[in-house]
C-alpha cells in the first residue's frame, strides 16, 4: 500500500511517500480503508520525537475515517464495508479507569498515529472497539477533521473542566483544531467565550464560530485585555495548549477558584507558577489528554446532528502530507488539514 511515511526523526524533510506491506488485523482488530485522514500538532511532535516508543518506519495520523475492509480473528458486530469513524484512543481495558467504564484516564492509553501506526496511508489496522459508526450524511473529511480534536476538547472543558451554563471561558490558540472545536462546545454549554489567536483574519473567523470576545496576541496583553473586559473579576476557566508561553498570563486571566485545564505545551513544558497566586487565588490546574469512550460518543454525536461543526482549512492529498506540516509549523492553518489517499 501507499503510505507517508519518516524512518527518523527531524523536520517535514523526512516525510516520504513509499509503498510499504499491508497490514493485516489480528485478534480483535479490524482493517480500514481510510477515505480521509487529519493532521494535527501531534503529528508535528511525533515526528520531531517525543520520549515514547515508536514503531518505525513511522506512518503518522491520529485521525481515520473510512469503510471497513478486512476482519480480525474475533470479531463480531461489524460489517465490511461499514462507513466509521475512528476513536483515536486506544484503552487497555483492565486498569480502574478502563473498569469504572471511564477510560478517559486509562494507564496504558496508547493513541493512533503516535504509539501505533496511523492513518497516513491507504489502510490502517485498528481495534474494533474503537469504531464509531458513520452516518451517510457525515462526509469522511468532516468525520476525519472532528475525532481527536473534539474529544479533547470535550473532555477538557465538560468532563475535567466541569464547564457549566453562565460560566466564563477563555481558548488560547483558538484558530487550531481543538481550539475552534472548543469555541464551538464553550458556546453550546451557554458560556461567555474569550478567545486568543493571531491575526486579524483569524480573529473574525474565531468570532463567527461564536466567540464572544477575540484577541489577537501579537496586538494586545490578552491577559490585561480578559481582566478589563471582565471587570477584573477574570474567567471561571481556561483550556490552553501552548504551556510555557502563556503560562503566568492565564494564571491572571482566572477568577478566584478559577480553573485551568492544560492539554499540551505547544511553546513548551517548562513553566514558571507564582505559587502565591494560585493559593490566594484558590486557583486549580487540571492535566487532561484525549477522553474515555462515552466523552467520544457524546462529543461525535453532536457532531453527526450539525450541533457541533469541524473546521477544515484545505483538503490535500497523501503526496502532500509533507506540506500539510509544513504549513501547520508556520502556523498558517485555521482548523484542520485533511488528508485523502
């Protein structure tokens, strides 16, 4: 099969196309043939190295939409030929987070496209219990551009955030995947939604998405901004990917018993906390990454009804994943870069 593959770690150079062995599913796995693939920050890291194992040659892409192609030993309820979405999370089933029925917080979470192969090829093998299925009027491209992104932003601002109606949020990187999905969620849960991006064109198709107030980071102190707009009161929650950039200007931006929930470190990992400020403030940071099976269902469902939208910026093909990075690295992709075979 055909396949973007690196056998090393580094820049987007390392990205290239090459036909590969097809892979075939084994006990309690099925085999897709993938219609549409995403791109994502994870994908960036993944290739530049990150301290986990993973399988090389490498093929990237943690989010897979398509038709079932091929069963493994032990499967049953699921058809060739079926329309699917794939939950990017792949739960071990026997820690107490997969045997609460959450999963969410799984020990041994292992996710598609970074500790297995993923779905920037023409097939990709993966467990039958992480299907979801596709109803006809959801497009491949728009499943693709929603599954990882919406499960962790779902996760990040409902489950762990515990976001309620009335309450106040702030996005920052609100341009990219998880970002505009969880614009879109904050707006839904009957937030008021701030949001932080760069550019001004970026901060009109933010506020169309239903942020009520956009700021644009190379223009203004966002977290001066939030504090003046809130009546220096600040926001009851933030959900930040950027870490160490942003880091003391969220911790301003919060409301007393505010909280803030981290799902990466875009900038990097290594943040300074004025600790008095977080006790005086009585502030809580909380971790999150991707979500249990029930976040994925519930988030995709709203997906599938039109409740929720994902945003894709351009549809690329397989020969062209090497572009996709580079364009996401310059920062020049507003939602999602889908990718067809």
């Amino acid at each position: 099969m055909k396949a973007a593959i690196f056998a090393e770690y580094g820049g987007p150079e390392v990205i290239r196309i090459a036909e590969v062995e097809t892979p075939q599913p084994g006990a309690g796995e099925v085999r897709v043939a993938v219609r549409a693939a995403s791109l994502n920050h994870l994908d960036l890291w993944v290739r530049r190295g990150l301290p986990v194992e993973t399988p090389m040659p490498h093929i990237g892409g943690s989010d897979i939409a398509g038709e079932v192609d091929t069963l493994g030993p032990g499967v049953a309820g699921v058809e060739v030929g079926s329309r699917v979405v794939v939950n990017p999370a792949f739960y071990c089933g026997r820690c107490d987070s997969c045997r609460r029925g959450d999963g969410g917080s799984c020990a041994k979470l292992r996710i598609l496209g970074e500790h297995t192969q993923g779905g920037f090829a023409e097939y990709a093998v993966v467990p039958a219990a992480s299907l979801l299925a596709l109803p006809g009027p959801v497009s491949f491209a728009q499943a693709a551009a929603a599954a990882l992104v919406f499960l962790t932003a779902w996760r990040g601002l409902v489950t762990r955030g515990g976001l309620r109606a009335g309450e106040s949020v702030l996005v920052t990187g609100a341009s990219g995947g998880a970002g505009t999905a969880a614009v879109q969620i904050a707006r839904l849960a009957g937030a008021h939604v701030f949001a932080v991006t760069s550019g001004q064109e970026k901060v009109g198709r933010v506020r169309e998405l239903g942020a009520d107030v956009v700021y644009d980071r190379a223009q203004v102190d966002f977290s001066r901004e939030v504090w003046a707009d809130t009546g220096k009161r600040g926001v009851d929650l933030i959900f930040d990917s950027s870490g160490q950039a942003t880091w003391e200007a969220n911790l301003r931006a919060l409301a007393r018993e505010g909280r803030m929930v981290v799902y990466g470190a875009t900038t990097g990992p290594e943040a300074v906390t004025n600790v008095r400020l977080m006790f005086w403030k009585q502030i809580a940071i909380l971790g999150t990454s991707m979500g249990s099976r029930r976040d994925f269902e519930t988030v995709m469902a709203l997906v599938f009804t039109g409740k929720l939208r994902p945003v894709i910026d351009s549809v690329l093909s397989l020969e062209r994943v090497r572009e996709a990075h580079e364009r996401l690295e310059r920062g020049e992709v507003f939602g999602k870069i889908v990718v067809t075979p």
